[in-house]
C-alpha cells in the first residue's frame, strides 16, 4: 500500500512539474546545462545577448572542450565501455540546419530588443558559420574581423571569430583570436579561456599554455581537467594525484549528486542491519565509506597512468584477447586491489573489537563507498535515470564484492599460515567475477550473451547476502527489514529520479525513459526481492 501512495504521488508531482515554467527552478535545483534540452530561441522582447549566444551555439557541432568546461565531469570515473553513454560527436562535422531554420533565427534576433552593435556581432557569429551561401559566409567573416580590430575592443569579437575559423578548421587563427579575446577581458572571457587551452594542447603547443596556465590573472580560472591533463603530458605524478583529489572532492552538480548519495543511503541501511548499530560500529561505518570513497579516487589515479600515460587502454579494434584482458587484468584487478588496500586501515580495529560479521559489512561499506564515488560521474554524464539503474547494479555489486575480500583478509588476519590460500582463491574468483561481469556488457563480441552478467550478478549478490545471514548473531534479529527499506527506497528513487527527469525534457520523453528503465532492471529486483524477504 505505501508503494501504491508513493507511486501515485510521484505520478501527480511529475505531472505537475511537465506542466509548470522549468526554466527559473531547473536553475535553482541544477546549475547544469541539459544534454536534451531542444533548440529554444530566446524571447525578442526580454532574450539577453548570452541567451542569444547560447542558442546560436546550440547549432555548432559539440565542442571539442565541452568536457572540460566547469559544470561537467572530467573523463568517466571508470573506464570507458561500461555503462557508458553513447558516442561522442565528430568535431569537424558542423550541424546543417536548414534555410528556413537559418532565415527565422536570423528575423528573430533582427527583431530582437538588443542594441545594434550586439545585434550586428551576433548576426554575423551566425552567419559566419551557418549561412547557407559561402558568399556570406565570408562576408560575415571579414565583419568579425573588422569588429575584432576596433578600438575601443568589442567584448565576443575575437571570441566569435576564433569559433567561426575553429569550424574552418583554421587553428594557429583561431589560437590568435581566442588569445586576443582572453588578453583584453581577462575577466569575462571564460569561453574563450577553455578554448584556447584545448587547441593549444591539441596543437602541441605546450610552452604557450604552460605560460598561460601560470598567469596571475587567470590562474584560478582553469578546471580541474586543465591541470589533469598537464600532470599527465609532464609525467607529474604529485600534481596529477593532488588535482585528481580535488576533482573528486569538488560537486559539479549537487542535484544529481544527491541522486548517488541517496541512492547510497538506501544500501547503506539495509547492509548495516545484519551487524547492529552500536556506537563503535557507526564509527567503524562512517570510516568504511570515507575509506572506500578515497579509494575510488585512487583508482581514477591509477587509471590516468595506467591508460594515458602508459597506454594500457581499451579500443573495438584490439582483438578479443586484448579487450578481455583490459577488463580482468585492467578495470577489475586495478579496483579490487585497491578497495581491499583501503579496508587495511579497519582490520586492526575490527580485530580487537569486532567479529567476521562486522568485517563483512565494514568491507561491503568501502565499496559501497567506492560505488557512490563512483556513481556521481556515472550520473552527471548518463542523465537521471542513470542513479536508478546502478543502484541496483553497481552498488550492491562493489558491495559484494569487497565485502568477500573484506571478509577473508580479516580471516587472514587471525590465522595467515591456514587462511592465505582461501584469501587468494577468494581475491582471485572476485577479480574474475567482476572482470566477466564487465567483459559480457561492454565486449561487443559478447553481446550476445549480456544475460551472463545477471547470472554473475545473481551468484555475487547471493553469496554475499547468504554470508551476511550466516554470519548474523545465533537467535538475532534485524532492528529494521532490508526487503521494506529496498521496496520502499527503490520506490522513493525511481520517482524521485522520474521528477528530476521532468525538469529537463518534455513529459512523455521522461515518461518513456521511466517505462524503458523500469523494464530493463526488473530482473535485478527480482534478485534482492528473493533474498531479502528471509530476513
């Protein structure tokens, strides 16, 4: 019954959000540009010249520093292939828009309140890439030059011309007017900033942006990823682990974040019950977290050295071999390892105080924080619906399985001579386990047999949960019931994820997303469902 209200009510407010302005609260709650936001041209009576700016870019291709700009995420958290959203744009493929898109955009913004000049620069930002006639084109060229050059400087002049030579493919122009627009307004001239940077490291033009990078005036100006990428070409390996810290500290969005958190909290309760909830244990837990989140962080460490300085990447065109291996050998080994390093620092304190059951859940706690890490970038870069699916895969799966490892190193811990042999049989299935579990979704010659990875999922979940059951007090019960905290949470965050959705597209759009979601992962429920109603 209280599934039944909550799904009724979330319907009711998600009708009521697809029905009301978006615009002024999706400001407020998500201080992020929609990735399926739909061409929209500001209105001729109130549009700002930035919101003019914005829908003519909206026409351009992707542009090749979007994943570097402040409100994105860096390069996935995770290896590229798995669950990864879809492929990227062709930097030297323009969008065609047609002329009769072409010639009401242009008597919109003709007809706009803005003053002339403003109106003037942005005709010919428009026209200068996307007039239908090459004739006009180049006149609208020569006019960003000639609005370049005044004096006093036009404010977007060099900015606008150094897009429009980027779309000709002209760089050592484009490098020279993004320069001019960032040398006269410092201040104000952030798009160009980010521009000028990708193009003078994609033309290996290092000493330029090294000096760039290292003016007083714009030195707090750059993203995290600005200063990633540099570590990474100097072989910095103190600067790439400082500015990867911060990456992860930083929130890019705390809308969707709030997504990975809650979606976390739901687990973190369910998997908390099978030991208790004594004052010790909640510090045990809250370090566990804080220990798995910093592990998810070096391993984005070692991904960057592993993958862009070593080479050790995965492509479609290796052979089978190669792209098993980077799975096993590469994603799988690289994050088992490193979650069981970081449970380490507890097994002296769960030695002393605790018991196997407290190892087991303090173990599962670090890759569930490893997951939440994990998961906002997930997120940030898949969309809403995103946080539903993963919380039902990815987090109970590094749950699981750091939960195994956890489990046999405190073993090993108390008896090395006869335990070392189980905790390399335990690390070894895990780090198959999991490298399998990836290999059969992302290894396009596995697609056929994707149904493998919920029969990998299924035996992980089972083995943890029937350990977790096991190893529970003789005669104790559970204060709350993991299969009410599941129902209702996975309730509660579908719609909750269902309504942030509705803020972003139109209604059916996210009602369609909902539907497709909901079907996809109903087998996974299924598998919680049956193992958590014991309890």
């Amino acid at each position: 019954r209280i599934v039944l209200v909550a799904a009724v009510a979330g319907f009711v407010l998600s009708w009521f959000t697809a029905h009301t302005q978006k615009t002024p609260i999706l400001a407020i709650l998500r201080n992020l540009r929609s990735n399926h936001a739909p061409l929209t041209l500001p209105d001729p009576k109130t549009g700002t010249f930035s919101e003019w700016t914005r829908s003519i870019r909206q026409l351009d291709w992707a542009s090749p520093v979007d994943s570097l700009a402040p409100d994105d995420p860096l390069a996935p958290k995770s290896p590229p292939g798995v669950d990864e959203p879809g492929g990227e744009v062709d930097p030297d493929s323009p969008a065609s828009i047609e002329p009769d898109e072409f010639t009401a955009i242009s008597a919109g913004l003709a007809d706009s309140s803005l003053p002339e000049t403003e109106k003037e620069l942005l005709l010919n930002r428009l026209r200068a890439v996307h007039a239908p006639a090459t004739e006009e084109k180049s006149r609208a060229k020569a006019a960003l030059l000639s609005l370049s050059e005044k004096e006093p400087p036009l404010a977007h002049s060099a900015e606008f011309l150094g897009e429009t030579l980027t779309s000709e493919q002209d760089y050592a122009g484009a490098i020279d007017a993004f320069q001019l627009e960032v040398d006269r307004f410092p201040a104000s001239s952030q798009f160009s900033l980010l521009h000028l940077t990708s193009l003078l490291r994609q033309e290996e033009r290092f000493e330029e942006l090294d000096t760039l990078i290292n003016r007083p005036d714009l030195r707090n100006r750059f993203p995290i990823g600005v200063h990633i990428e540099r570590a990474i070409d100097n072989r910095d390996y103190g600067r790439l682990a400082k500015w990867t810290l911060l990456h992860d500290l930083s929130l890019d969005d705390p809308a969707l974040a709030f997504l990975s958190l809650f979606a976390g909290g739901i687990w973190f309760v369910i998997t908390t019950q099978f030991a208790g909830n004594r004052r010790e244990q909640r510090l045990w837990y809250a370090g566990a977290l804080l220990l798995g989140w910093f592990s998810a962080t070096a391993t984005l460490f070692m991904v960057f050295i592993q993958e862009d300085i070593r080479g050790f990447e995965y492509s479609d065109q290796d052979d089978l071999i190669h792209q098993i291996l980077y799975y096993v050998a590469g994603v799988s080994l690289r994050e088992e390892l490193l979650k069981g390093l970081f449970f380490v620092p507890l097994l002296p304190l769960l030695a002393r105080r605790g018991s196997e059951i407290d190892a087991l859940v303090c173990a599962g706690l670090v890759g569930l924080g490893f997951a939440i890490n994990e998961n906002m970038g997930y997120v940030a870069r898949g969309g809403e619906f995103t946080a539903w699916g993963r919380f039902l895969s990815a987090n109970f799966a590094h749950i699981a399985w750091t939960g195994v490892i956890g489990l046999a190193l405190f073993r090993l811990w108390w008896w090395p001579r006869q335990q070392w042999d189980q905790f390399l049989y335990d690390f070894l299935i895990v780090v198959a386990a999991h490298g399998a579990y990836d290999s059969v979704i992302a290894i396009p010659a596995f697609s056929e047999y994707s149904f493998v990875s919920l029969i990998i999922f299924a035996l992980s979940a089972y083995l943890f949960l029937d350990q977790a059951s096991h190893l529970m007090n003789p005669g104790g019960s559970l204060h709350i019931s993991p299969l009410a905290v599941f129902v209702i949470g996975s309730a509660v965050l579908i719609g909750v994820t269902f309504c942030f959705a509705c803020w972003a597209v139109p209604y059916y759009s996210a009602l369609a997303e909902y539907i497709r979601s909901l079907s996809m992962i109903v087998p996974l429920a299924f598998i919680f469902i049956n193992r958590l109603r014991v309890h």
